[in-house]
C-alpha cells in the first residue's frame, strides 16, 4: 500500500471516531452535558483527544514536509521570505506603544503584553495591505495585457 492509501483510510477512521463521538454529544444533548461534571468528562474528553491528536499529526506533517521541502527547494528565497516577514514584525514592534492597562475582567495587562498585542495588531495591517496592494497590482496587470 502506497502512504496516500494509508492516510486515506487513517483519516477515514479518525473521521467516522469523530462522528460518533459527535453524535454522542449530540443525543445527550447541550443542557444535560452542561448540568453534569461527568458527562463533561465522559462525552467531551474522547472527542477532544480525537481533536487533539489530529492537530498534532498535523503539526507533525507540516514541520515535515517544511523541513523537506526547505531542502528541495530554493533555501535562498525562503530566508529572504522569512526575513522580511521578520523586518516586518520589527518594525511593527517599533511602532507600537505599550502602556499597562486593566481588562474588562480586572486583571492587569503588562505594558510588554500591550506592546506585543499592538506589535500583532500593526504587522497585521502591513501584511494585509501588502496582500491588497499586490492583489490590485495584479488585476491592472492582467487588465493591461
């Protein structure tokens, strides 16, 4: 059997493991779960270990097939790439302030927390403008040929 045959029929279990434990829940339904610790434990543990274990594979085969492809691949361009993402979030981390703020909740947010929070916020915005900017660069490119 070929790997693609086998991640097919693993992925078929795991996915009819989770229907059942989904309808599990489902025929116990919402207001009997949430009344009872137990049932918390006996219906929504499975399913999220299932869940679990499925983010790890994938976690897994991504940090995989990245490595692999890093090797295959042209190493140049892919550290030009995360270089400049990494410029990017610099510059965001300059260009954010941190103050000390209190939460809805009335917990304290540090002023490194705020700072890293804006930081996110900022690179965000430069990348989505940047994916807006050639996205437009492209459709005038297409328009002009």
């Amino acid at each position: 059997m070929t790997l693609h045959k086998v991640l097919k029929y693993l992925a078929l279990v795991i996915g009819v493991i989770g229907m059942i434990l989904l309808g599990r829940i489902i025929a116990a339904g919402d207001d009997a779960i949430k009344a009872s610790a137990d049932l918390q434990g006996s219906y929504l543990d499975p399913y999220m270990w299932i869940a679990y274990l499925v983010l790890a594979a994938v976690i897994v085969l991504v940090g995989i097939f990245v490595i692999v492809g890093l090797f295959r691949g042209n190493i140049k361009n892919t550290i030009i790439a995360v270089g400049s993402f990494l410029l990017i979030v610099i510059v965001a981390y300059v260009l954010s302030d941190g103050t000390a703020k209190e939460l809805k909740d009335g917990s304290m947010l540090s002023a490194s927390g705020d700072h890293w929070v804006g930081a996110g916020l900022i690179t965000f915005y430069i990348l989505a403008g940047i994916a807006v900017a050639t996205m437009v660069f492209s459709g005038i490119k297409k328009l002009a040929k």
